[in-house]
C-alpha cells in the first residue's frame, strides 16, 4: 500500500495554505506523529511542512521515540529514543526529516470532500476561519527546535474519543478533534528515510511486513488537568498556544473545552483503520508519555502562515 495517486483538487480550507489531497491515507514504509504542543505550517516558498516544538510550556518535556512495526507478527520494538535535557539542546535548534526516492514527491494534506475522522482539519487551527481568521505573528524563539518535514501525506493519526467545543466570543462545537496528526510516508524499494539532527542520524527502510513509527512528544507526564473545571489553566494546556504569538488586537482569546458525548466516527474510516487500531492498542499502553484525552495535550495549526 502507497501514496501514489497525484493530490486532487479540493476547494475545501480554500484560504489555507495547506496543500490538499482528497484521497484515503494509507500506510507507507514510515509514520511520522505528534503528541503534545506543537506549531505546525506548510511553507510553500520550501515545499516543507515546519513542526515548532512550544518550547515556552514549563513542565513539557521533549521527546523523540522510533518504533519498529512487524506488520506479520503485530509487535512493536522501540528502535531510538532521545530526551534532550532541555529543548534548546537541539543542534542548531533543527531536525529533518527527507526522503530518497519517495513514491510521490512533495508534501500534502488530506483534505477530503466530505468530513472524516482522519482528515487535517481536525487539528485546531489558529489561523483558520474557526479561530482568530488570518496569519498571526509568531512570538521570536517561541517555536523551537523545529522539525522539518520533505515528504508526506499529513493527516489525523488518532482522533479524541469524545468531542470538543471553542470557547470564545460564541461557543462552536469542534467535534472530535486530533489527537495525534501525523503523517505517512513512502519510498520506493531502494529508497529510505532519513531522520538527522546535530551528528545523529538514522536511516530507515520499510518495507511490505517492516515499518516504522517515528513519534515526537512535548507533553506534562507531571500535569494533573481537570477537564471539567471553568478554569482554563485547570481543564488542559490549550490556553499556552498565546504564548507563542501575538494576539490581534482587541481578539479574544479562544479556549478549548469538552463538550462530553462520543463523537459519531465516520465510514470510511471502518475500512483503513486497521493500522491505526493496532498502534492504538499497543503504542499507548507501552509508550509515551501520553497524555489524557479528555485534557489532549494537542498539535495546532497556522494554515495561513508561510511556514513558522
């Protein structure tokens, strides 16, 4: 199974910038995802997908796990890990991600026509209609390291179970919101993956039976959230998005709040979840940290940004 298709068009986030692909994700030879608070913009002047990791949340730690996927024995073996003392010690404050030979150049975002469970717009976006409408201004040093992405399809991994609501001027239900978006790579039989910060490097070749799941986190395994409290620095971590840009002027400042009830899952999504399922079952309760889903410590967007 490969992305091989080329991107349709979709007139769907329209005003965004995220490059769209209206066919089902598959898995790939690699699978790229993020928990916890993360920036994320396409760049289009680059043609790469920029991951600021919100080094300005206290009490987030950053982490980088491979995981090895035996698709025939349904086991996972964690291959690399790598938890920097502080965030900032990142040489040169950079991690790429490239291809060689990928199956299908570039990088796009699923962006199907009618609602999904794995679709892109699941994650918040901060720059989309549904938020504050237009590009925001990044606070200096805010988004960092930044992990840069060549190739892919970016999509939903996992969605919350229940659903949420944005809190703000009105009160908008989300539904079920990201939980892990990620992304899906392929190569072709000579190609791999390469994953390179500072000296490190590793390589990584998939193939039909062997793939991996490349994971970063910058979650509070020490945060005890309430997801029902009124008070927002008490329900999640959603409210330390304000710390990495500025607000415009006289905007309100939006919060994340569950709204309670299980969100309907859609169809499609019965007929390709068969990966998914099996991380689930074995990735959450052996890896981590993870953090709770009723409090998601989340990945948002900036669709409207040219990169970070």
């Amino acid at each position: 199974m490969t992305q091989s298709k080329k991107p349709k068009k979709t007139t769907k986030s329209s005003k965004l910038n995220w490059p769209p692909y209206s066919d089902t994700p598959v898995l790939g030879d690699v699978l790229i995802g993020f928990e916890g608070l993360f920036g994320i913009a396409y760049n289009p002047q680059t043609g790469a997908c920029e991951v600021g990791v919100h080094c300005k949340a206290s009490k987030h730690e950053f982490l980088i796990e491979v995981i090895e996927l035996d698709m025939q024995l349904q086991t996972l073996n964690l291959l690399y890990s790598f938890k920097p003392q502080k965030k900032s010690d990142i040489p040169g404050g950079t991690i790429s991600i490239d291809v060689k030979n990928p199956t299908t150049p570039g990088i796009s975002f699923f962006l199907p026509y009618t609602k999904d469970d794995q679709e892109w717009t699941r994650m918040p976006d901060f720059e989309s209609p549904l938020f504050h409408d237009q590009p925001l201004k990044k606070k200096p040093g805010a988004l960092s390291p930044r992990v840069y992405i060549s190739n892919g399809l970016f999509f939903t991994l996992w969605t919350t179970s229940k659903q949420f609501e944005r809190v703000g001027n009105n009160t908008l239900t989300l539904g079920r919101i990201a939980y892990i978006p990620g992304a899906t790579i392929s190569h072709k039989a000579d190609g791999y993956v390469v994953l390179r910060f500072g000296s490190q490097e590793l390589q990584l070749q998939g193939n039909g039976n062997r793939k991996y799941f490349v994971i970063f986190f910058n979650t509070c395994p020490k945060c005890n959230y309430d997801s029902k409290s009124a008070v927002k620095e008490k329900r999640n971590d959603f409210h330390l998005y304000y710390k990495t840009f500025k607000k415009p002027r006289g905007a309100k400042e939006f919060q994340l709040r569950l709204k309670g009830g299980i969100g309907p899952a859609s169809a499609a999504r019965d007929k390709r979840s068969l990966f998914v399922d099996f991380l689930t079952l074995k990735a959450l309760s052996k890896f981590g940290p993870f953090s709770s889903q009723d409090s998601p410590c989340g990945a948002a967007g900036f669709g409207r940004s040219n990169g970070l």
